[in-house]
C-alpha cells in the first residue's frame, strides 16, 4: 500500500533528521538554550509523525470495517483486530 510507504519514508526521515540534529555539536557543548530548542524540535517531530501513523491506522481500520460491514462479517473484522477473545 502507498500509505505505508509513506510512513516508512517519513520515518527513515526522520530518525535521519534526528541523529543529524543530536549530532551537530560533536563535543555536545549546546548551552541550555539550545539543548531545549533541540529537544522541542526533536519531540515536535515525533509527534507530528505520531499523528500521521494514527491517522492511517484509524483509515485503514475505518476501511476495513466498512468493507466487513458490507460483506456482512463483522465476526471475522472483531476477531481481526482482537475485539473477540477466542476460547
């Protein structure tokens, strides 16, 4: 699928982007100011691509969902995403 193949792109890029930050000042010499600027950039970042994962999971479960309630097996959708607990 496209969609996983952009997170997996936006995720090479950005631990790429992330070591390529950290590692900018070899001797780690930052001063506090710019230790705190990394690390809200760093965590901005992530969360950014965290809510791009959330979004494409939750449109490919929507999707399935829908494509389970159409074909009238909502059991098999539940027991897909472990709603269901088998005994």
């Amino acid at each position: 699928m496209q969609a996983f193949d952009i997170i997996l792109t936006d995720s090479r890029d950005l631990v790429t982007e992330v070591l390529n930050t950290i590692t900018i000042d070899k001797a780690f010499l930052m001063d506090d100011k710019a230790r705190y600027d990394v690390i809200n950039g760093i965590y901005r970042q992530v969360h950014r691509h965290y809510g791009t994962i959330c979004y494409l999971y939750n449109k490919i479960l929507y999707a399935s969902y829908m494509r389970s309630y159409q074909l009238g097996d909502l059991k098999t959708f539940a027991f897909y995403y472990s709603l269901y607990e088998t005994n």
